[in-house]
C-alpha cells in the first residue's frame, strides 16, 4: 500500500538549493568537489523540507483513529537529520507517545526496545543493519528517500516481508515527492521516478495478494 504525498519547497528552499548549487558548481571548476556532491548538497535541502510536515499535518487530518493506528503501529519515519526528526516528532507526539528518536550518536537501546516490540515508532536517519529483522513491521514513513532506487529498497523492504504472524499483514509506505513543473523537461526527478517505481511496486504486491 504506497501513498505519495506531494509538497511544494517554499521559496526560501529553493533559494537557499540554487544557492548551494552554484557554491558546488564553483567548487567542482575548482576541482575541490565532484559532480556528485552537488546533487547530495542541493537534495538535502528538501530531506528538510518544512513544507513536508505541513503535508504530514493535513493527512493526518484525514484519518481516523483506525486508520491512524494502523499507520503508527510498528512503524519506521526516516528523517534526514535529528533536527528535523524534531520537527516530525512534534506532529507524532499529537497522536502517540509510544516512540522515539534513534540517531547516530545515540545508544542503541531504543532500536532494540523497537525491535523487541516494546517500543512502537522509531524516528531514525539510520540504515537499519540487516542483521535486525522486524518481520512485524508495518509502515514505513519516508521524508528522506536517497537518488539510489537500493537505498530506498532497504528502507522499505523489512515491511514487505512477509510476517508467520500476521499473513494479511498490509504494508504501508508513505512517502513525500516534489515533481517539478518545468516545460520541456526531459526526464524525470528522482522523486517522480521514485514515486512510479513504488507505485508498481504496490501494484505487483497487491496482485500477489489477491
């Protein structure tokens, strides 16, 4: 079950992108960078999006507690940084206190509490080792998805196992995506192209079901 939910960068993030852009491109002609650093620069000023968590207050508006606890139970949100992980925290703790924060200079003790089912939501920017398996996870909730198609496949993939437990288990993966409306543009963002992918995805698991 794959849900997009679009936003739109305000404009000081853009400005801020087109800025970081051109310090890039002037340290590439420098030799100091690489091509490749520019995008990782320039996509990390939408990771942190605040548009991203009005979008996330709104769909919650739409649910009802059913549907809210689905969403919530046993459920990964990736953040692209312990700052903004704050910022969604504060939409999360609006609808359940049964979570936390996991960050790169944090015990591990709460991925564990999470992984033995005494912890519901984690908040993390960690790619979780894949010698944990979470086979009851249900959700995974995506405000940092990277270019690479493997990185967001590793993300998502513990809530498409299938769980002994649970053999109707439903998974579900949110995601957040800025199509671009550039005429004569010709090809696709990362996120538009993630956004199809993933739609197919949900489509071939969604046929193995039935």
């Amino acid at each position: 079950d794959h849900l997009a939910l679009d936003y739109i960068p305000t404009a000081e993030e853009k400005e801020k992108r087109l800025k970081i852009m051109r310090l890039m491109q002037a340290k590439v002609k420098e030799g100091t960078a690489k091509q490749t650093d520019v995008y990782i620069a320039m996509s990390n000023v939408y990771k942190c999006s605040v548009s991203k968590i009005e979008v996330f207050k709104t769909y919650f508006e739409t649910l009802n507690n059913d549907e809210m606890s689905r969403l919530l139970h046993r459920a990964i949100i990736f953040v692209h940084d312990r700052a903004f992980g704050k910022k969604v925290s504060a939409v999360v703790h609006s609808h359940t206190k049964e979570y936390h924060g996991y960050y790169h200079e944090d015990d591990p003790s709460n991925l564990h509490k999470f992984c033995n089912g005494k912890l519901n939501l984690l908040l993390t920017c960690h790619m979780i080792s894949e010698g944990i398996d979470i086979r009851d996870l249900s959700s995974v909730i995506l405000f940092s998805s990277d270019r690479s198609r493997l990185e967001t496949i590793q993300r998502i993939g513990r809530a498409l196992r299938r769980d002994p437990s649970d053999v109707l288990k439903i998974a579900h993966v949110l995601d957040f995506t800025y199509i671009e409306d550039c005429p004569g543009k010709e090809s696709e963002s990362s996120d538009e192209n993630r956004k199809l992918w993933l739609a197919e995805l949900s489509g071939v698991r969604a046929n193995g079901r039935s």
